[in-house]
C-alpha cells in the first residue's frame, strides 16, 4: 500500500530596508608616533536613492520519476481458509486464525459467524471452531427448486492496533450454505419421533440409491473379473448411499442364484434368506460368512464358489433383495446379519 503525505516547507526571510540614515563623523585629531593623520575630507550626507528589490528563488524544475521496468502490482490471491461441515440439523465450521493468508493470525474476538462467538479453539491445528443450529446465528433460508439453502456469513472485523486508529486489513464477510433436499422416499410406516425402521420403496421421485459389487481378496478394491475357480471366495459388499437421509443401516434380506436372469427359473439355490441368515455355510459346511459390520451403511460377506451339478455353461446369477432401515433401530429378527459356525 502506498502512501503519499504532504511536505510543507515554511521560509520566513526578513527584508532589511535601512532608511536615510545619516552619518555623522567627528574628526578629532589623533596623535602617534607616525604624527598626525592626514587631513580629511569634509563627510558628505548620502542616501540610498531606489528601495531594495527582492524575489523569491525559481524552483528548480522536477525531474520525472523512473520507474523499474518489470515492476508488477501485487494482487491479492484467495486463500483456502475456512471449511465447514452441514449435518443434520446443524453446521460445523472451522476458520484458520491466517484467515487472510498473509501470515497474521486474527483474533478470536474479531471473527464470528452471524454474531455468534467461536465455541473454541484447537492449537494444534491453529482454527476457530463455529457450530451452529441450521435455524441460529442469524441464517437465512431459501427454497430453491427441490432444495432447502440455510446460508451462514463468518464476519471478520479487525479491531484498532493498540489505543490507536489504525487498522491494517479489511473486514471480510464469507458466505456458507447448506443444501438440503425437500423431498425424500420412505416407506408407507409412519415415522416417529423414535426413529422407526422405514423400509424403501421406489417411486416415482427418488428412490434411495443401493449398489452390490464384487471385491479383491484384501476387500479393499472392486474386482475387475467375475471369472471365478472352485474354491474361490466371492466378496460381496452391499451398500447404501446415505446423502441426507438420517443415518441408514443397510441389511441383506435374499440371495438367490440362478443359471439364467430369472429368480424364478429352475435349478435355484437360495444361499441367504429369513431376513439375513447365511445358510450356505450351514448347508454346504462352507466358510461363507459375514464380515463384522464397519460401517452402518456397507455390509460385507463372502461366499464360496459354486456351480450347480447338471448345469456346465459354468455361468450363474446372483440376485439379492437389500433393505435399510434407520440406524437407530434395534438389531432383531427382520434387521440381522447373521452366519453359521460349524453347522
């Protein structure tokens, strides 16, 4: 930032002006040893006869400025400082104290999101923590479309430096938003304040969004082939995607295989039924199983390969009936993942 500040410099010259003045001599004679002086001449009365003119100096002409020839202006870049998460019915949001990216942290005092304080800070990541209902701290809602919008502004005003008034940033306003959906798929159960259990079915709107995949022995990555050997385990995982729904647990109710894309055809082997039970381990003595649970919305579990006896194309479809249900529900008879050891 550059400043230009005005310099005045004051002269005060006195003019000197010596008006008829008159000059008298008295000769008185003088004696040494050179003897006397010489004879003076009568003293004759003088005046200055035009006044005095004076005039200021003419200042010296300005020289024109040099500039550097690859001078660039600095522009501001914007800084990644800020970060929030939306929940359910509430936003979290953190802000580096360099909220400005030049290096100076702000204090705790100055920022705040809609006028509501941080509720605290954390040193070692060196942030402002904010949290706040999705309906306090001065939101604004908007309905747009399909969507609900709750917008948050982080203020930022810098305070004067010491007992003076100066500053040395600007304030900063940063808007926050927070889209939710307005229309979402549920059973024909009434929900509750407890948090029933909802079943899924499709409809014409929106449906939840499930997926099955197989995955690499280390269950890590989707397999890239369905090509499989006997002895072989397949590895399943089913999930659920949560977006803003309350939290989901995904379930297995069936799985059936086939030699055709029919459920219904014959031969059929239906290796996981009554809600989530396994059987294939229980029936065959395999070590098919599920995995225990990581996540609500994923679930796990692994088969042993198999072919059906009078059938030697040596290619089978497996068709699975997935449910989920709210998280908060009770683990029963209808929401289970459950394996057999041992028969």
């Amino acid at each position: 930032m550059a400043f230009s500040v005005p310099i005045v410099l004051v002269l005060v010259c006195g003019a000197f002006s010596v008006a008829a003045l008159d000059f008298k001599w008295n000769a008185h004679p003088a004696s040494g040893r050179f003897g006397h002086p010489p004879t003076a001449s009568p003293q004759e009365k003088r005046s200055f006869g035009e006044p005095m003119s004076w005039q200021y100096p003419t200042p010296p002409t300005e020289e024109e400025p040099q500039f550097p020839p690859a001078f660039e202006q600095k522009v501001p870049k914007p800084v990644d400082s800020i970060s929030a998460v939306c929940g359910e019915n509430s936003v979290w949001v953190e802000a580096n104290k360099d909220l400005l990216g030049i290096g100076k942290p702000v204090q705790a005092a100055e920022v705040s999101l809609g006028g509501c304080p941080a509720i605290g800070e954390d040193p070692d990541a060196d942030v402002l923590i904010f949290e706040s209902k999705l309906h306090g701290c001065g939101s604004q809602l908007e309905m747009v479309d399909d969507s609900f919008i709750y917008t948050f502004t982080l203020l930022y005003t810098p305070t004067p430096l010491g007992g003076s008034d100066i500053v040395r940033t600007e304030d900063v306003a940063v808007d926050i938003q927070c889209h939710y959906q307005r229309k979402h798929d549920v059973s024909s159960w009434v929900l509750t304040p407890t948090l029933s259990p909802f079943s899924v079915v499709k409809t014409d709107q929106e449906s939840l969004h499930f997926s099955i995949k197989l995955l690499t022995d280390d269950w890590r990555s989707a397999r890239p082939s369905p090509v499989y050997l006997m002895g072989d385990m397949m590895k399943f995982e089913v999930s659920v995607k949560q977006f803003y729904h309350v939290p989901l647990r995904v379930t297995v109710d069936s799985c059936v295989a086939t030699v055709a894309a029919n459920v219904d055809t014959v031969p059929r082997y239906v290796f996981l039924g009554n809600n989530g039970c396994l059987f294939d381990s229980q029936l065959t003595g395999s070590s098919s199983r599920f995995l225990p649970r990581s996540q609500n919305d994923k679930l796990q579990f692994q088969v042993e390969a198999f072919r059906f006896q009078q059938e030697d194309n040596g290619v089978i479809y497996i068709s699975c009936n997935v449910r989920a249900t709210s998280a908060a529900s009770p683990v029963d008879g209808t929401n289970k993942a459950c394996s057999f050891a041992n028969g």
